[in-house]
C-alpha cells in the first residue's frame, strides 16, 4: 500500500509507488474492457442464448473485479465505486449488488498515517491538544477516518481526520480517469457524459474542503435550530484546522439497525416519516439538500431524534432541475407522458437534435409498466418489480439508441444518488409505505402550494483540490 505520509522519507524508488498505483488502475480497467472484447468477438459466432450466459457470466466476474480492485486501490476509486453503486443504472445489475459492498466496508488508514495530517494541522506535539485520542477509528471512508476524542476538560468528540496526501492522490486518480473516456464514450453513448466525472470531481473537491463542510453544518444547525427533533453536531472552532474537522460527539443508534430502535421504544417508521420530512424541508423551504443519505449518516434517538452526520455533500438544487422535478412529478401523477417529457426537457435530459418521440415512446411504456407495479415490502424487491422500477424492460434492445438521445443535466449527479440511497434506506424503516407512499402527503401539499422549491441565493464558490 502507498503511504502517502512517508513518501519523502523513503528511498527515492518508493516515489515510484504513485505511479506504479495509477498502472495498476489503468491495468483493472483495461482488463474489464478486454474480457468484454472477448465475448463481443465470440457472440458473433455462437449462438445467442450461449452468448446471452457468458455476458451475465463476464458482468458478475468483471463486477467483482473492480469491486476488489476499487477496495484494493482506495482514494477516489472507493468513491467511485460507491457513486456507481447507487446511480449506474446503465449498468448491468451484477455491478451493482458487488460495489454497494463498498458503502459500509471501506477499511481503515493505520493511525501513523492519520497523526501526519494532525502534526499537519497542530504540530508536532497535536496530540496534546486534546484530553484523549482513541487511536482506533469509529468510521472510515474513501477520503477521510473519524476517531474518537475528548477535550482537556472531558468532553466528548468526533475528529473527522482528511487522509494525508489524498488530494495529490484525487488529481492522478482522475487523470487516469479522464484517460479512458474515450473509451467509455463508445461504450456508453451518452451526450456529454464526461459530465458525471466533472460533477465527481467537483464533489471530491468540495468533500475534501472542511471550510466548506463547516459552513453546511453551520446552514443546517440554522435550519433545524427551533426542532428538538433533529440535532446537528456542534463544530469545536480550536480544535479544527486544516484537513482537521472536530465536532461534538453524537450517541445514537444507527439508522438500519431497526431491532434496537424497537428495543429503545422507537416506531421505525416514525423514523422514516421523520426522514422524509426532514428532506422536504430543506428543499422545500431552503433549496438545498444533503446529497449523501447513507445509512452511516444518520442516528437514532428515543422520541425519534434524527442524528444528522457528514455534511461534505450538502448541495443546492438549480432552476432548471427545481422546475423540471416539479412537472416531471405532475405527470407522473396525472400520467402524462408529454408533460414528463417537458418536464425532463426543462431538466436538461434531452439531447441536443435528440428523438424526442422515441423518448416519448419510451416514456409512455414506462408509465404502462409503473402502473402494473404492486409492491408489499419494500423492504424486498424480487427481479421482477426492480425491473420495472427501473426501466430497463424499455431499454432492452435499443439502449445505445436511446443514449444518443439523451444527456446528464448538470446537478443531477446528486439528486439521482439521494434519491436510490433515500429509496432503499426508507424502505428498510417504512417497508408497506416506502418513499413513494411517505412522500406523496408532503407532494399534495407542495402542489396545493405552488409547488415552489426555492433555490439557495448563496454564491457558490467551488473549492479547488490543490
């Protein structure tokens, strides 16, 4: 493993490491593409159905690889991997199921590595600072480990820790990245789909900048400021510096594990209903969101009390994607299909010269099949109904058709990733209801409203990986 911290003082061969990382990417990459020109070489001569089973085969073998490979290389590539997990619909499902493994087992940074950034942010003596530091972190990510402290008088804390050196390691993974658009861009036809590696970039820019992950508690710790029902950890301003973001210390009982919030008298559905609610009013009422609703993220206190945790992806929802929500939804409940393209128009979707009547087409069968959906447990979706959730029946057959046809709007990126992370998590706690049932009562209301999201008049100023 590279270890970023040390680079300087090792022998001047180990600075080879960084690059010896990126050849392994490109090596991973490049691998997955040749296994798929093989079975692309080999269905030309065998029979479809034989070829049908050696693509599902070579899927779930090459889903596993790069989940691996992902694990193995860490950095951008966890966080990749995670974003795909949730927003790949494009990808054969096998892709899914293998990278949703990386959301809760990202492994942990040796604690040497972690003091390096603290000496970075306090000096050599960072430690004395606090009362304690529990060199055994409570939480790892793909940029960043939380560990356990107190102050010198014995209150406790949370010390988010930013990897060492993780923001030279973000530039050369994303220079590698950027290499093989070319040959996504054949495999995947979609306009402008070096939109989604610009928007993960801007995103690791922005999670990476504790000014700016400060400034969101500090907006969401307003928002929620006259509710005993949420709480928004308290930033402890002398002991954050740098890649060094300290907070207070929430207890809580981790938003999935449903068994002890009954034991604790909490009704998990309350939760979910909290949840939602809690979703409505910031963008509702703030024009703006948290974009990572992972389970890791969120607590549970008796009452329920939501816990609300990392706010390194708290974004803002733009005009177009406010306006082009709000009618793609009144065509979904009135079922009109020209309304839902206005609606994905407005939003950005359609292409540039795209077919737009193919688009309509394909729209129109995917409300019929919506329509045929009845789901008891959403908690468990069989094949079939995730199917037709989905879409992809519609697709099936003229996929790279459709793709020329449309394109990814600027800001969908997270709406698209809340959105599946918002539907899974909801469905665990409120599995009859689900998201669709629990946000149809606040969708009535917005619309006997107005239906006006607002949208933050704050400048944005985007946060630059150096």
């Amino acid at each position: 493993m590279y270890d970023l911290g040390v680079e300087n003082r090792n022998p001047k061969w180990l600075r080879l490491r960084p690059v010896l990382r990126s050849l392994r990417a490109l090596l991973l990459f490049w691998t997955v593409f040749a296994s798929y020109g093989c079975e692309w070489l080999l269905a030309r001569i065998l029979p479809a159905q034989v070829s049908a089973r050696r693509f599902a085969r070579a899927h779930r073998k090459n889903a596993r690889r790069l989940a691996q490979g992902f694990t193995s290389l860490r950095g951008v590539f966890i966080k990749m991997g995670q974003v795909l997990s949730v927003v790949g619909s494009f990808l054969p499902s096998a892709y899914a199921e293998e990278l949703e493994k990386l959301q809760d087992k990202v492994p942990p940074r040796p604690f040497r590595e972690i003091e390096g950034r603290l000496r970075e942010a306090f000096g050599d003596a960072a430690l004395e600072h606090f009362g304690s530091f529990d060199p055994e972190p409570i939480a790892a990510a793909s940029l960043a480990q939380v560990h356990r402290a107190t102050t010198r008088d014995g209150r406790p804390l949370a010390v988010k820790v930013l990897y060492p050196g993780i923001e030279t390691l973000i530039r050369r993974d994303l220079r590698v990245l950027r290499s093989l658009l070319p040959v996504v861009r054949w495999l995947l036809p979609v306009s402008r789909v070096e939109r989604n590696l610009d928007q993960l970039e801007a995103m690791l820019a922005r999670e990476t900048s504790y000014a700016h992950e400060r400034e969101n508690i500090e907006r969401v710790r307003a928002m929620f400021s006259g509710r005993s029902d949420v709480v928004v950890p308290k930033v402890v301003d002398e002991l954050t510096r740098g890649g060094v973001l300290t907070m207070s210390f929430e207890e809580g009982i981790k938003i999935t594990d449903i068994a002890a919030q009954k034991q604790a008298g909490v009704v998990p559905e309350a939760v979910a209903r909290l949840l939602v609610d809690v979703y409505f009013v910031m963008l509702f009422g703030h024009g703006i969101f948290h974009a990572d609703p992972h389970p890791g993220n969120f607590l549970v206190r008796p009452g329920p009390t939501l816990v609300i945790l990392d706010y390194g992806a708290v974004e803002e929802v733009t005009p177009a994607l406010a306006d082009g929500m709000r009618i793609v939804v009144l065509g979904a409940m009135t079922r009109n299909d020209d309304q839902i393209l206005a609606g994905l128009e407005r939003m950005g979707f359609v292409a540039p010269g795209g077919d737009r009547e193919l688009l309509k087409r394909v729209g129109r069968e995917y409300l019929k099949a919506l329509a045929s959906v009845k789901i008891d447990d959403f908690s468990k979706l069989d094949r079939d109904v995730v199917e037709k959730l989905s879409g992809m029946s519609q697709l099936r057959g003229r996929l790279r058709e459709i793709m020329r046809s449309v394109e990814y709007p600027d800001g969908y990126f997270y709406v698209e990733r809340t959105l599946a992370l918002l539907f899974g998590l909801v469905g665990q706690l409120a599995p009859k209801a689900g998201l669709p049932g629990l946000v149809l009562p606040h969708a009535s209301k917005a619309f006997a409203r107005g239906f006006a999201i607002p949208v933050a008049t704050r400048p944005v100023q985007e946060p630059k990986v150096s």
